[in-house]
C-alpha cells in the first residue's frame, strides 16, 4: 500500500481500530495527523514514532470548535488533506428501560457529530484533492441491537449522512466510504457508557478471540485503496447484516437469544 505525499487525517488515533490506522498510514508513507481527548495517550503514541510526520492534537470531536481547531492545525502543518477517517467513537451498554437520556445524547454528539464537524471542516481540502472520506460505522449501523439503542442510532445516522454526501461528491471525485466492523478486539466495551453515562470498566466478550484491530486497520485502507463504497467486516457481521435482511424476524429473536439471559442483558 503506497499512501507516500498523502495527508490522512484520522480521529481517535490513540487507541484501538485508530492506533493500527495511524501506525499502517505512517509505515505507507502517509503524513497522518490524529486527535484524541487525552494529552498522556497522544504524546506516548507520538514518541513510538520517531521522526515520523506524525501531528497530534487533543480534541474531543463531540466539540465543533475542537474539530475545526484539529483539521486547521492539520492543514497548517501539512497543507492539504487527503484522507479523513471518521474513526472516533463511543459505545454505551444498557436497556431504553434504565438509561438515562444524556448517555444517549452524548453517543450521538461523539459518534454522528463528531463525523459532521471534521468532514464539513475537512471537504473543501480534500475536493480539491480529489480525495476521501471515511467513516467507521457498525454492523450497529445496519441493525438495532439490544442494549447498544444510542449506539445503534448514532451509526445509523452517521451512515445515511455519508451515503447522502456520497452522492453529492460523485460531480467532485471524491469517494466517501463507511467501514462496518462485526466485534474487534479493543478497549471498546471497557469504555463504553452505562445507564448513568458512566465508563463500565469491563468487556462481557472473550476479546482474545475477536478480529485484531491491526486486521481491521488493514481491511480499512484497502477499502480506502480501492475507492469501495463500503465494506462490512468479520464473518458475523456479514450473516447479521445479511439475515437481518432476508428474514428480520427471525434475526430479532436469535439476536434476543444472544444478548438476553433470564430477561437481563448479558452482553
Ligand atoms: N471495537 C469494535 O468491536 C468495533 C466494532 C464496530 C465499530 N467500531 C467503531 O470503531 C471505531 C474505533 O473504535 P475502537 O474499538 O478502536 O475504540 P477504542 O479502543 O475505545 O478507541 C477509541 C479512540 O477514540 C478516541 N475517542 C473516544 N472518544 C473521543 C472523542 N469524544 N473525541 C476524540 N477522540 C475520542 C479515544 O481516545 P480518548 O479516549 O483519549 O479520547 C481512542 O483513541 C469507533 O467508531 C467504533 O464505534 C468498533
């Protein structure tokens, strides 16, 4: 993969799905730039890379003037952007029933916002580079699941809003794209929000046997590569995608089966 003299722009490199992307960008020769809300983990994912064109700015992407903050220091310290990968994002574990509406607001600011400030800041650079935009979406994205109501929204909103200005790009040659990954192994489930609003500290899942983050990384820039439309990851990711579309009802009650144990919500 051959990104050289290519600007890549991706949020929430510090962790994860991220991480992999920044780490594969720089090794193809990219310049990349990346964001996070935590100074400590952006300087210690900048000295792993020495000497590398590598820009890192703490902003939280839920915050429109962060966003427009991070893409202006992008375009300032290396002039144009290529690439943007709407990569940021939260998760949230817990029923309608006991949620508190906040933690459903909060997941729609980081993960459907968040994509609208970067991109609108990000566009006119990467029209005139013809470039790309990205977002990775869910499998979420395609189907409600139980428990993950906000999270489920938020990508599915993220998506229609991509697949719209897809269209709108096709007069500019710019290709804009959504990622759908089934579960990947990150700190994903640890951080993601309780019925409060509050990190859970804990995975329900064995993550040792989940895609790695540097596979998915990988299937990601080949997609970016290749100019795809979209890609849906991991082999349970395609089947839900795919049952949920032949035959719903059905998947409605085998996803009950998975995620519910004696009424509770068990993943
Ligand atoms: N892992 C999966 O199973 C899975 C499946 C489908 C889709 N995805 C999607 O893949 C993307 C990456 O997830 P991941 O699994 O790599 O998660 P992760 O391991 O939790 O990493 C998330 C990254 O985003 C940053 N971040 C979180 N909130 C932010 C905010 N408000 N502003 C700026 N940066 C923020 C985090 O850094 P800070 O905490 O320092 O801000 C971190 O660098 C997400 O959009 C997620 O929805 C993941």
């Amino acid at each position: 993969m051959d990104f050289a003299n290519k600007v890549v722009v991706i949020t929430g490199g510090s962790e994860g799905i991220g991480r992999a992307l920044v780490e594969m960008m720089l090794n193809s020769g990219a310049k990349v730039a990346t964001c996070g809300r935590k100074h400590d983990k952006l300087y210690q994912l900048q000295t792993r890379f020495p000497g590398k064109p590598l820009h890192v700015v703490v902003a939280d992407v839920s915050n429109e003037s962060d966003c427009n903050h991070f893409i202006q220091s992008t375009l300032k310290t290396f002039g144009k952007i290529d690439v943007l990968i709407n990569n940021a994002g939260l998760s949230m574990r817990a029923t309608v029933l006991e949620s508190d509406v906040a933690a459903f607001k909060r997941l729609m600011d980081v993960n459907y916002w968040g994509t609208v400030y970067c991109t609108k800041a990000a566009l006119p650079s990467i029209i005139e580079n013809k470039g790309t935009i990205a977002g990775i979406s869910s499998i979420v994205g395609y189907r409600g699941m139980p428990g993950r109501s906000a999270y489920s929204a938020s990508k599915f909103a993220m998506r229609g809003w991509l697949e719209a200005l897809r269209v709108e790009m096709l007069q500019h040659g710019v290709n804009v794209l959504w990622v759908s990954p089934g579960f990947i192994a990150t700190n994903i489930r640890s951080v993601a929000l309780n019925a409060k609003g509050e990190p859970i500290g804990e995975t329900p899942m064995d993550e040792s046997k989940l895609m790695s983050a540097e596979e998915c990384a990988m299937h990601i820039i080949k997609a970016i590569e290749k100019r795809k439309r979209a890609i849906v990851l991991t082999f349970t990711g395609k089947a839900t995608v795919l049952i949920t579309k032949f035959f719903p009802t059905f998947a409605d009650k085998y996803i009950h089966r998975f995620f519910f144990k004696d009424g509770k919500l068990i993943k």
